[in-house]
C-alpha cells in the first residue's frame, strides 16, 4: 500500500480516492480485529459479547483501552506503532508529491 501511494504521490494524483485507499480504510481496521482476537484468546481477557465488531468501528478509542488494560503503559507504544502504520502510507504520499514537484 506504501508503495502505491507513493506513485500515487509521485504522479500528483492525491486528491482523487481511488481503491487502495479505500480498502486501506477498512482492511487496517479487519487486520486489528484479527490480531485483537488472537490476542484476547492468548491473554485470557475476554472483554464483552461482539467486541469485535466494536473494536471495527470505535478501533481509536477501543484499541488503546484494550492495549492499556493489558500491557499497561508498554501497551501506549503499541498502540503508536499501530497507528503509525496507519498513517504511513498517507504521509509516504504526500512526502513524494512534496519532493517531486
């Protein structure tokens, strides 16, 4: 995904949506849920009935509880990491149209 939004960025066609992006927005969200499943099941922390689709759609606000709750502060740098991952192939696209035009 990076790396298509980086030719993206590099062509100067960031303001158009196209269907990367549009999968990116509900695919990161998907890849959450499936590692909070996978981590709820290994820590023994069964939070409540369909917090999964709970964690998909309030995932910024529910993924930080769940990652304080339990790794306590280790789980704030988690969390960043996460988001980063987010945000990076937005940033990577609009940092290749910065520099290339």
């Amino acid at each position: 995904m990076t790396v298509q939004q980086a030719v993206r960025g590099y062509i100067g066609d960031i303001e158009q949506p196209d269907l990367g992006a549009f999968i990116w927005q509900f695919g990161m969200p998907l890849l959450l849920v499936a590692w909070l499943r996978e981590d709820y099941r290994r820590s023994h922390y069964w939070p409540c009935f369909e917090y999964d689709f709970f964690a998909f759609t309030a995932w910024p606000v529910v993924f930080p509880h769940y990652l304080f709750h339990t790794r306590g502060i280790r789980g704030v740098g988690v969390f960043l990491g996460f988001f980063g991952l987010f945000f990076v192939p937005r940033f990577v696209m609009v940092l290749v149209h910065v520099l290339s035009h």
